[in-house]
C-alpha cells in the first residue's frame, strides 16, 4: 500500500517503523530537523511541512494513497488533514483524536469531518487500564475470538510460585499454552524444559478462566477473585473514563480530583463512584481515607512528574498494585525501575490500535508486545492455504518463522492445540510471532 502518515511524534514514528518493510510509506511532519531524521531512520520518505495542506498532501502524493494516518497531537489538525485528504482521494482516513466528544460524533455520523476510521487516545488507554485490572497480575491483556481466547504477559517476581519452575511444571492447566518468555531484550519460545527465572515476561494464551486460574499461581497474593478496593488518583479525562468503564463492569470505584468544579462534575456523571476532593499529594489524607487497603490505584493526572509522586507515596504506604498513566515515552523505564507495576503509555496504546487495524487485511485480531519484538495475531484460515490439512508440529518443523500456536476456536469452541492437531479451514487461530515474521506467517495463511 502507499500509505501517508501526518505526524512524526511518538504515535507516528511507531506506526511508520511498523509499516515501512512491508508498504510504501511517506512521513510528513512540520519540524524539517525530525523530517530529516526520520528519513535516515525508517528509510522512508519524509516530506516537512503542514500536512493539513493541499499543497503538503499533493506532494505526499495522497491522491493514489491506500491509506493516510493523521496522528500529530492536536486533534483539530487530525480531522482538518483526513477532511483534505479526502478532497485529493479516495484513500481510508484514520484520525488519532484525545477527545471524546469528537469520537461520539464521529460514531453517530461515521464518515464525518471525513474520517473512515476513528482513534481516541483517552477511551483506548482507559479500556486497556481496565482489562488489566480484571486481572490484577497481569501487566497486558488482549482478548481475542470474541473473548474466547485471552491473551495475558506477565512479569515474573521474586516470590512468585512459578520462578525456578520449568515449563512443564508452571503449565498444570489444559486450555493453556506458552507461547513466549522475553528475557534480557530477547525472545525465547519456550519448550516444556524451559526454566522460567526471576524478572522474565511470560506469555500466555488460553481460555479466560484457564489465564486467571494460572495467574494466581504467578501472584496469589495479588489475584483476587476480583480487585474490590479502587483509587483513581486525577479526574483528567483517562480518569473519568477509566471509573465509567469500572462502573459499567459493577465496580464501585473512588476518584480522588483537586480542582472543586472538575470534582463536582465527576460527581454528577459517576454515580457508582466516590468522588473526593482533595490533593491526592497529602499523606495524611491519603491515610485518613485508608487509600494504603486499596487493591489497586491508578494514577491518571495530567502530570508525568506528578502521577510518579503518587505512585511512589502509594507504594509507600503499602498498596498492593499501582497503574500509572505515563504520558512521555521516556518516563516509562522510569516508572517501571523504581517498581510500579505498571505504566501506560497513551501513545503506545495508540500506535498499537492504529497499526492493528492497519493488519486487518492479514489479521483479525493484533496484540503487540514488548517494544514491537513480537505480536500476538489472530489469523482465519481459508480453503487451500497453506496451513490447512496438516498437523501443527509439521507446520513448525518445516517453517522458518518463530511463532507457537496459542489457541484454536472452531465452530466457535475453543481447541487447545497440541503437536498432532491439524488445522481446518474456518479455523481462527491465535498465534505469536516475532514481528519482523508478521507478513510470513500472514501469507501462509
């Protein structure tokens, strides 16, 4: 495909590194220095200057483009750029936006302010807030085949029951399958004398009861039969949205939010929800109201420097599990090294919606993990293709791709796979794969 990607930030550089093996790919960006840098860097073409522009969108050559992608920060620049965009082509737009009013219009009237396909950063991170929450122990969730099949990594702690443990010994549940432990910057697919250590990321595949029967034997400490006591630190929108997504799976949240008018208004829209007015900074309140028993806080203010603050003083005080919202890339290292278990990063999260749907045409479902070193991809399989008819531990002995099959649904029941099952056509299967591999497994499908 041509695709044109407007916007040369976090989002867009991810999403232009992802496509550019595999389609033609031009960058356009307002900063000629990050232009230029980008050239060299993903080895595509850059163009500098205003993509919302006719004149910046010509020479991009939108008019025979497949696909553009407006991901700069500023959500009018996204919506004025796919309007232009659709004025020079027939291309599919899709637009990043922060704010939520913007993707309800878009969804009453899709098509509107010319976008095809619509991103909200602040709902997706939210979303992805949430399904980490359903199961405390994990630090990613995806679900695929409809929720059939869940997706889940998790890090493995010193004190957890599993470290020492190989393979074989961590495996004890039947609709579950290890498909990848990432160690040191590097994958390994694990086999059943696989010992798991200290500090890796294992990943699971299987059916949602079988991933949270297996992550309370990772953390029994802190897999509950569900998290019971929540914080939300910052009414910012992430915050908002993150206790109405709570509410709606009949938890009963507390948002903590300084400003009086914001928590007033919170108040009013989260009916399910207690709302408190205050700094969430002062320790004393923070012990008076007894946030030190909370099962989980999330931290969701507007402010890198202020959510670390928060993070830490929770840890401090003995709170079992902290989410932070970390909004620069740069941070998240930093979060994660001084031990708060998990940070989100509402580019990231982003990039990865974007580049998934941009997958759609060779998958059905995409989850991307650690830094885009593998991806989790969910794949129909058709008449003739080449995975049909034969039993998996030949398809993997006589391939060169890295990947494991995690699950099979078929007829819609999930099938746990194992060495001697042979694929059907109409079979979806979920599988991992180094991503560099996507476009391989993709095609023998």
């Amino acid at each position: 495909m041509h695709v044109v990607v407007i916007g040369a930030g976090e989002v867009g550089t991810s999403i232009a590194a992802s496509l550019a093996s595999d389609h033609e790919v031009v960058v356009v960006d307002v900063d000629p220095d990050r232009a230029e840098q980008l050239k060299y860097e993903l080895d595509v073409l850059t163009i500098a200057g205003d993509g919302t522009t006719s004149e910046i969108q010509t020479a991009a050559d939108v008019g025979r483009a497949d696909m553009v992608i407006a991901c700069t920060d500023n959500d009018q620049t996204n919506l004025v750029a796919c309007g232009t965009a659709k004025t020079l082509g027939d291309g599919f737009t899709i637009a990043r936006v922060k704010s939520t009013d913007f993707l309800r219009t878009w969804e009453g009237n899709e098509g509107a302010f010319g976008v095809d396909f619509m991103v909200c950063t602040d709902l997706l991170t939210a979303e992805n807030i949430v399904r980490v929450i359903g199961l405390p122990a994990a630090i990613d969730v995806d679900p695929f085949a409809g929720g059939l099949v869940q997706m889940a990594e998790f890090e493995i702690a010193a004190d957890s029951p599993v470290a020492g443990q190989t393979v074989s010994e961590a495996d004890r549940f039947e609709s579950l399958t290890f498909v990848g432990l990432f160690r040191d910057g590097e994958m390994i697919i694990p086999r059943g004398d696989t010992d798991i250590t200290v500090g890796d990321r294992a990943v699971v595949i299987g059916s949602p009861e079988s991933v949270q029967s297996f992550a309370t034997d990772v953390a029994p400490e802190t897999t509950p039969d569900r998290a019971d006591e929540i914080v939300v630190v910052g009414g910012s929108e992430i915050g908002y949205q993150t206790a109405r997504l709570l509410e709606e799976r009949d938890f009963k949240p507390r948002l903590i939010e300084r400003d009086a008018d914001r928590a007033r208004w919170l108040a009013e829209n989260l009916p399910n929800t207690v709302v408190m007015e205050h700094d969430a900074t002062d320790t004393e309140f923070l012990s008076r109201e007894h946030v030190d028993e909370a099962d989980i806080v999330v931290t969701a203010l507007r402010s890198d420097e202020k959510n670390l603050l928060i993070s830490v003083l929770a840890k401090r005080l003995g709170v079992d599990r902290v989410i932070a919202v970390v909004d620069s890339p740069d941070y998240v290292t930093v979060f994660e090294e001084i031990g708060i278990d998990i940070a989100v990063n509402p580019r990231t999260v982003t990039a990865e919606e974007i580049t998934r749907f941009t997958y759609e045409s060779v998958a059905e479902n995409i989850a991307v993990l650690e830094n885009d070193q593998a991806e989790v991809l969910e794949l129909e399989l058709t008449e003739g293709c080449g995975l049909v008819g034969r039993p998996i531990s030949a398809i993997v002995a006589e391939s060169d791709v890295r990947f494991v099959i995690g699950a099979i649904t078929r007829n819609h029941q999930l099938v746990t796979p194992r060495g001697d099952t042979v694929l059907r056509a109409g079979d979806h299967v979920i599988l991992l794969v180094e991503s560099d591999s996507v476009s391989d497994i993709a095609s023998m499908a």
